[in-house]
C-alpha cells in the first residue's frame, strides 16, 4: 500500500530504489504543500511525475532528488533557478478613451 503521510525525508532518503510517491508524500518530502506541487505540475516547474491512472499521480525518488540538486545553492546571492515553463505572452494595456472629442449625450 501507500506510505503513511507522517513519514520523514530522513527515512525516504535511504529508498531511492525507484519506490513511487503520491502527491501528499512527495510534498512532504520536498518541505513544501501540496497545492504548491499541484501548481509546479501544472506550470511544468516541478519535478517529474508519472500517471499512472486518469488521476492518480506519482513521483519517483530519483526524480525528486534530481529537482532538489537542480535547486541547491551555496549562496542566497546565487541565481534562482530558471523556470522551465515556456514564457508568458505579452500583456495588451487597455485603450484610453480618447480625448478631445465631442461625447455623444452631452
């Protein structure tokens, strides 16, 4: 069955042998919350997933390891790490009305 939600990154650290997390261990196992990961997996930000039904999500060991090494730092002056999602497109400002005209009703 599924890991119990009170289980430590300390006793998963040793279980890189390609054991599956859901959603709410993996978050804990990352340090962050579940909307967060959810948020990550949708934006395609976070670390990889696999699906293994039509809403079942599971995260491999490795893969969180791998997302956490791309995230290390020595240093809070260091770079963020860049997203990988692609880049917005650019916001369209709103049209002023124009001015110096006559207005209708007036």
């Amino acid at each position: 069955m599924g890991l119990s939600r009170d289980i430590t990154s300390r006793q998963l650290a040793g279980h890189s042998d390609g054991r599956r997390l859901r959603t709410p261990e993996a978050a804990q196992y990352l340090g962050v919350g579940e909307s967060t990961l959810e948020k990550w997996r949708c934006s395609g930000s976070g670390p990889q997933f696999e699906r293994v039904g039509a809403r079942i999500v599971v995260y491999s060991v490795p893969a969180l390891e791998v997302f956490l090494a791309a995230r290390r730092a020595n240093s809070t002056s260091e770079r963020p790490v860049e997203r990988a999602a692609a880049p917005l497109p650019a916001k369209k400002g709103r049209r002023r009305a124009r001015s110096g005209g006559a207005v209708a009703g007036r």
